[in-house]
C-alpha cells in the first residue's frame, strides 16, 4: 500500500493503543531506541594535600567527608533507528548524559545530537561479506571502549580508562567490511577540536586537519558455526567458546587549540576479548602519542598509555544472571614525569593505579540490569599537577596524596 509507512508511524506516535517499539511494511523498517542509566555514588577520597575529596564533584570539601551520597543520570538517550528496503541504514539519538552531575557540562540538563547518519549496505552473500558507507554524525569505528562495545554491554558501571585516549565523535564519512572471521573499517571526520575561531588559527593559519582512523578485527576461533564473537564486555554466561583480536591506528591531524598552538595526535589500540561459556576477558593495551607544534613555545611530544585486563564469571539464576567481575587499570597520562593528579572528572580517575570489583544482576540481560562496584584509585603520587595545552608541564608541587574509594549503584534499562 502506498501510505502505509506513513500510516503506521503516526498511530505509533499518537494512539497509545497501538503503540508498539517497532513499525514496519514491505519497506520501511523502524524501532525506538532508549538507554537510561540511574546512578547513587558515594566516595571516600582525598586531594593530593590528604584533605577531604568529592570524587563525584572533583573538589576539596570543608568537612571531613563529601556528600553522603551522590545521584545522577548517567545515561539518557533516546532516538529511532531504521532500514530502508533493505540496503539502506539510518538513526537519529538524542542524549542528556550526566544529568545533575556536578562535574560535567551537561548537568544542566541540556539535550544534544548524541548521532545521527545514513548508511549504503551492499551484501555479497555468495562470499558472506557486507559492506556499509556510512556519513553523518557518529562515532569513527576505532577506539573500543568508547566506539565499538555498546555502553550497555558494559562489565562495570563505568567506562574502560582507555576510552578518554583519542576517540572521536564527529562528522565526516567511513567504511566498513563485515564478515564472520573479519571486520575491518575506516573513517574521516573533522577533527576533534574542529575550530575556525581567528583565536585558535595555530600555526597552520586556520587551516585545521582531519581525523583518519582504521581498526581491524580478526576472529581466529568461534565455536558457533554463524559465529557469535562480537565485540561485548560480558557474553552473560551463554554457551560457547571464541576469540577475538582488535588492532587500530588513528592520526587526529592539525588540531590549532590556539593563536600559537596546533597538535597532531597518533593513536594505537590492541585488544584481547575471549568468551568460555561463563567467562568473559578482555585485556587492552592503548597509546597516544601528541606532538605539539607550537610558535612562541618549543615544540614538545607527550606519549600516553593505559594497560588494563578484566574478567568476569556469569552464573545462571533461574531465568535470570549473577555475574562477579574484576578489572585492573593503569593509567599513565604524562610520559615525561611522575604526576601529582587528583581523582578529576572523568568516573575511573588520573594518571594512576585503580582496582574494580563488583556484580551485575542481570533480569533480562543488558536490556534490565543492575549493578554494583567498588572501585579503589590511588595517584601516581609524584609532584607534576598538569600538562599545558602547549605539552608544557606545570610547575613542581607537593607530592600527591591523592586516592579514592568509590561505591556505585546503578540500574539500567536499555533496549
């Protein structure tokens, strides 16, 4: 029938009678998309001095303790995904993440373009090979933690520390091959910090780069014959064996962050994720290495790097899982010296050392999901606070006391 996509999408929208989470016909294909993430935080942490430290509002507080507990939206988002006969892809989402967070930009409970593209699917099904163009607003395929597992999936509450190194959201164009043993993709975007402020012409005149990025993902054993390695923190105890090995490369070009200023950062990722029946590991080792080029300051090159394994064992309950899970991270942000850094901003802390315990229930897999994690951080405790936005490093201060403990409680519900 000639209107009937139409039809269907206006009595989803507005009969809630016949409201379902998908609607289709011969051609159109569309579903809701909806994560939310509530979250209750409270830390016992301290500043590098040794005073009273609020993780969750990366400050020192007057008394002897920060808040008794801390609540906020970690995940809002909510959008619509869809096909169209078949050959083409297309989403548009919205996110309100961190909502009355005290740390982050959008507390103040502003929505956004979380992505937004269009995608070309060719199929060669005689040979098992898809190939996806995508353009638009999203995230480049590279860097896993923040691009490749689904935030949903995660083991823990928190992302990997590896997910703040290089990892780009922007718009531009990329490439993608799919197969059961291989995976291989390719993106260009605007840059990170794509600017054309007279401000932040660096020493390039304003003629800013881009970002080029590639991953690779090579499957050399699945148990299921349709494979079933897929890039996931927890395969929830379902059978099965495999293994999955990531490599990628990415060059964020050009970016003029000042008058004077421009930086050229390269990235580099590998990754270990295997899957036996209840056990999931994944180990990850990721390296950024930013060059500053600048006109009234030397030149200096800043090399960061983050090493972390982490494990859990899924436990069936009835219809229901249990899964315990450990990670460790260690994150070193300043190559050239030992940092004095507090907890800051971000929800696995600075350049240090930090142990993850905790448990997930899962009621109806990632969809309806409950966790619980402690997580012990503790500075590299040397006497450098920062490094410029140039690559200087700050002056010398007093070695840093600083450390964390931070219990979170969170509840999922995503689909």
């Amino acid at each position: 029938m000639k209107y009937t996509s139409r039809t269907l999408i206006a009595l989803a929208a507005l009969s809630p009678a016949v409201m379902a989470l998908d609607v289709k016909d011969d051609d159109l294909k569309l579903g809701l998309k909806l994560q939310l993430q509530v979250r209750a935080e409270k830390s016992w942490a301290a500043s590098r001095s040794g005073s009273a430290y609020s993780a969750a509002e990366s400050a020192s507080v007057a008394g002897s303790e920060a808040d008794q507990v801390d609540f906020y939206i970690r995940r809002a988002r909510i959008g619509f995904a869809g096909t169209w006969k078949g050959a083409y892809k297309f989403a548009y989402l919205l996110r309100n993440d961190n909502q009355d967070k005290a740390t982050n930009s959008t507390a103040s409970r502003t929505p956004q373009t979380h992505y937004a593209f269009i995608e070309r699917i060719i199929k060669q099904e005689d040979l098992g090979i898809e190939h996806g163009i995508r353009a638009g607003l999203d995230y480049a395929w590279f860097n896993g933690t923040s691009a490749v597992f689904s935030s949903s999936s995660f083991l823990f509450p928190t992302e990997r520390a590896t997910g703040a190194m290089l990892a780009p959201r922007g718009t531009g164009v990329g490439y993608k091959l799919n197969s059961k043993m291989v995976q291989f993709g390719f993106d260009v975007q605007n840059n990170t910090g794509d600017s054309v402020a007279v401000a932040s012409d660096g020493v390039t005149g304003g003629n800013e780069g881009l970002f080029y990025g590639t991953r690779l993902q090579i499957i050399p054993f699945d148990s299921a014959e349709k494979g079933h390695m897929k890039p996931v923190e927890s395969f929830l105890g379902k059978d099965g064996t495999g293994v999955m090995i990531s490599s990628e490369f990415g060059v964020n070009q050009f970016d003029n962050t000042s008058a004077t200023n421009t930086t050229t950062t390269k990235g580099y990722g590998f990754e270990l994720l295997a899957h036996a029946d209840a056990i999931t590991f994944l180990a990850e080792w990721r390296q950024t290495v930013a060059n500053y080029d600048n006109q009234a300051t030397p030149d200096r090159v800043n090399v960061a790097t983050a090493y972390l394994f982490q494990i859990g064992y899924a436990i069936p309950w009835g219809d229901e899982v249990i899964e315990p899970a450990f990670r460790w991270t260690r994150l070193n942000s300043i190559s050239q010296a030992s940092e004095s850094s507090e907890y800051g901003t971000s929800e696995f802390g600075g350049s240090g050392y930090s142990y993850d315990v905790g448990i997930n229930y899962y009621l109806h897999g990632n969809s309806n999901k409950f966790q619980l994690a402690w997580q012990h951080w503790r500075s590299e405790g040397g006497t450098t606070p920062s490094l410029g936005g140039d690559g200087s490093l700050g002056a010398a201060i007093q070695g840093s006391n600083a450390r964390a403990d931070i219990v979170r409680a969170q509840w999922q519900i995503s689909f």
